[in-house]
C-alpha cells in the first residue's frame, strides 16, 4: 500500500510540474502584430483634413489651414474669421457629422499605425539619421532644436513612426524627404501627445491620442489629427498633401532577401521536402541548380520535393528573384544518404534429436519361451522391447526412503538421551 501511495504522489508531482511549465512558455510567448504594411494608412474621412481636434481648436496669429478644420465632440473653435486670425481654405466641420465620422477614421488608422511591426525598436533621438521606408518605434522620439532628419526612397515608399509616450520637434529643426518620396506616406502615431517647435519644418500626419501643439512659426506639410485632446496652433501653415495614393497602394518594391536555413537530410528512395523563403516586394520567385537527381523546386512556393534516387552530397545555388535588383543567391548542401538496408534474421540450426539415456539395466527375468518379451536393455535384434511398467524401481526408491527415515529417528532419539543425560 505504501508503493501505492508513492507512485500516485510521484504522478501528481510530475503532473503539476508539466503544468506549470506549459504556463511559464505560454506566459512569456510574446505576441507578435498581425498587421503588415502594403501601402499609406487609411486615413479614410479624416484625410482631407489639415487639422482635426477632439476636445477643442485654439489659433492665434495668422495661421493658415490648407485643408478642412474640423472639431468632434468638443464644441470650440477659436482664432479663425479672417485677419488678423488664422484662415481655412476647405471647409470648417465644428461637431457635426462630418467632423464624428473623420474622428472615428482617425481612431482607426491610429489603430493600424500602432499594430504595425516595427523595423527598428528602440529609437529617441532622431538628428542625423536618414532612413530608409519602414516602421520605426521608440519610447519618447524627439528631433533635438536644429536637428535634422533625412527620409530617403522614392513615390510609393511609407514610413510609420510609433511614439509610446510623448514626440518633441525641436526649434528650426527640419525634415526632409528625397528620391520622389512624399508627405503623403509618413505617418506619427504618438501615445500622448505631440509637440512641433518654432520655426520647425515638419512633415507627416501626426495622430496623437491626446493633443498636438504647433509653436510660433511652424510649419506642416501634412495633418495635425487629435483624438482625444486639442490642437493649438500660433502662427503656423498647415498643408494637408493632395493627390496621395490610394490606400493599399503597394509600397516602394524591395530586393528578396533568403531567410530560410540549412536543408535538412534526405534519403534515397524516399520522398523528400524542403522549403525555401525569402523577403521582398513584390513576392520573390525560385530557381536552384545543383539538385540530387530526383528533386525539383517550384518556381512560386520555394518548395524543394521529388523521391532523391542516388546517395550522394550535392552543392545546390538557390536564387530569389522579384525583378528589383540584387537577386538573393544562397549556396547550400543537401546531403542524400544510402536507404536503409533491412539485415537478414538468422535462421536457427535445427539440432538432432536428443538421444535418450541408456535404460537403467535391471535383473534379468525369466520370460516364457516363444513370447515378445525380452530383457529391458537388451532387446535382441528383431524382437519387440518390453512396454509394460516396471515396478522394481519404484519400490526400490521407495526402500530406500523408509531406510533413511528411521536412521533419522533413531539418531535424533540418540542425541535426546545424550542430552538428558
């Protein structure tokens, strides 16, 4: 019972201990964005906005909106009419419909922006770099007072920036977009709030949870978009970009990249596969040369298949290619082992019969004359062996028990007297 007993504690043991470590891996497995960038935002309503606030719209100076002002569900708007206020070239939405609906397409593309996997993590300050089309996060992102940053690609690149907390636009700071790039794809998707400095040249769509702030003399080419607080502008001009590409345009096209590792080991005459990935816009295509006879590769899935017929080590150059130049080429080895041979189970020797034990001889008997018998052990040629039971061994066994049982009892009645006396 007390086996028992253990083996079941042990099982519970060993029990609790697989569910706790189930817990521990699916605890720290990190959940990765579903989300992937083929084109601008969709900004949807909102994007004819120059400025879209949520809690209120306050300008001082002679601020210019090139776009639409819109203001939901807060109920003020201050500082436009005329000189010496700011003016709006579009059309002023202050907590209509219109104005609702552009809010809740801002919370969806602010959504999207946030969800984006980034290409870098990490980032704060931003002078001096020059980066090329992906997403970018960081903590609080600033670009420090005459500070400057470089986007560098072409018409149908896009760049997502995510802010988790606060974006600061230093004082005359600039940036500048090269190679045909436009406003129109850059994106700050901005945890808190935002903040473009005097005099700054800023370009992109800002989506702030909370408020955005546009010093004296700043300017924008793009959308100050607030979702929750307000926009203050002093003096500044803001120029929502017009003939922007459509959402989900693909972005710019990019070279294939192989990801995929070693092959694995394949074995003659049976079947095989191996699939080869890469990177790259538009979506790579295959070709190997150098492949064990018996294999083959798909020219759009990657994948490497067919029944390998000869043993052998074959170099195989795999290419990527999408039409943007450099196609990706990768060498590897795929090793083709012999097949399995089955090794012959070994017959057993069948053995002769064993042969049986001379019989005991006994004493001769009389036999009548002219019958079958005959002597045990001493059958003569031509006559049947004796096939009835003989008692003479049994008896003498049974002799010699009784012999050596009273010996016995004789001995140990010996050894009582001897000892009484």
């Amino acid at each position: 019972m007390a086996t028992s007993r253990f083996l079941r504690r042990t099982a519970f043991a060993l029990t609790g201990i697989g569910l706790a470590a189930s817990m521990a891996v699916m605890s720290t497995s990190a959940a990765s964005a579903a989300t992937v960038i083929d084109g601008p935002v969709n900004l949807g309503t909102a994007s004819t906005y120059g400025v879209l606030g949520a809690s209120a719209v306050t300008n001082t100076g002679p601020s210019v909106v090139n776009g639409d002002l819109g203001l939901s569900p807060g109920t003020s708007i201050t500082g436009f009419g005329g000189a010496p206020n700011g003016s709006v070239t579009g059309t002023t939405h202050q907590t209509d419909a219109a104005a609702a609906q552009a809010q809740r397409d801002t919370t969806t593309a602010y959504d999207v922006a946030a969800s984006l996997s980034p290409t870098q993590t990490g980032l704060t300050e931003l002078n001096g770099l020059s980066l090329s089309p992906g997403v970018y996060s960081g903590g609080a992102l600033q670009l420090a007072d005459n500070g400057a940053l470089t986007l560098a690609g072409t018409a149908d690149s896009v760049w997502v920036f995510q802010a988790a907390s606060t974006l600061t636009i230093g004082s005359a700071s600039r940036i500048t977009i090269t190679g045909g790039a436009s406003s129109c794809n850059v994106f700050w998707q901005v945890g808190s709030s935002a903040t473009i400095g005097t005099g700054a040249q800023f370009r992109g769509t800002v989506l702030a949870q909370q408020s955005v702030t546009a010093t004296t003399g700043a300017t924008v080419v793009g959308r100050l978009l607030a979702r929750t607080g307000a926009v203050t502008l002093d003096t500044n001009t803001i120029t929502a970009p017009t003939g922007c590409p459509a959402p989900g345009t693909p972005s710019e096209a990019t070279a294939p990249v192989i990801t995929s590792g070693a092959p694995t080991t394949a074995t003659a005459g049976t079947p095989y596969s191996y699939t080869v990935t890469a990177t790259g816009t538009p979506t790579p295509t295959y070709t190997a040369t150098g492949l064990p006879a018996g294999l083959t590769i798909d020219s759009t899935s990657g994948v490497i298949s067919g029944t390998p017929t000869t043993p052998a080590t074959s170099t195989v150059t795999i290419t990527a290619s999408n039409g943007t130049p450099p196609a990706d080429v990768q060498t590897v080895t795929i090793t083709v082992r012999p097949a399995a041979t089955t090794t012959p189970t070994p017959t057993a020797t069948p053995t002769s019969a064993a042969t049986p034990p001379a019989a005991i001889p006994s004493a001769p008997t009389s036999t009548p004359s002219g019958t079958a018998a005959a002597v045990r052990g001493n059958t003569p040629t031509g006559e049947l062996a004796f096939t009835g039971s003989d008692p003479a061994l049994p008896l003498g066994i049974a002799a010699a028990l009784l012999t050596a049982g009273t010996a016995l009892t004789l001995v140990l009645r010996y050894r009582r007297r001897t000892s009484r006396v």
